[in-house]
C-alpha cells in the first residue's frame, strides 16, 4: 500500500546495517591499538613486544600473499578470524607483560 517504501529504499534498509556494522566494529577495534599505543609509550618491554608481535604478524601475512600467489590451490583461511586470533595471542602476551611492568618486574 501507501505505507511502504519504494523497493529502492527497502533494498537500501536491508543493505545499511552493513556498512554500519563495519564503521562500529572497526572503531571498537581501533581502541586496540589506543590500548596498546598507551601502554608502549609507558613501557619499553611493552612496546618491544608489541613490535616483535606485528613483525612476526606481517611475515606470516606475506608468506601467506606469496604462497597464495604462487600456488593458486593454496587458501590460507578466513582472514577476519586469523586477525582476531593474532590479535588476542598478542593481547595475550601484553596484559601479563603489562603486569610486571607495573609490579616493577621488569
């Protein structure tokens, strides 16, 4: 009837949460790297860590590019999931590094 959107704008209802989706979730993911931002300004063991972790993160990103380049049998995975399993291995990592830089440990 009267009372319903054009098919357009219906299209464009069921499609919008997507983007929204992906602007939120990457802005709840940016406060990662704040967190970790902060605490490698505070702590040089941190920050240390924080490195090796994204160096070792970025090797295996490229070896996955390359091979996947080079072998087009070869998948390396869902890449959302990867990310985020890296993502608390090295959350994993700081929060008790975080620890015993503030119990002065280290």
């Amino acid at each position: 009837g009267g009372s319903d959107p054009p098919s357009g704008a219906r299209a464009f209802v069921r499609y919008a949460w997507k983007p929204i989706a992906y602007i939120v979730a990457h802005a709840l993911l940016s406060l990662e790297g704040y967190a970790a931002a902060a605490l490698c300004l505070r702590w040089e063991a941190i920050m240390l860590a924080w490195i090796a972790m994204i160096f070792a993160c970025n090797i295996l990103y490229a070896f996955d590019f390359y091979r996947a380049s080079a072998d087009p049998a070869y998948r390396p995975g869902n890449k959302l999931v990867a990310g985020l399993r890296d993502s608390a291995i090295s959350w994993a990592v700081m929060l008790p590094l975080w620890y015993c830089c503030e119990q002065g440990h280290l």
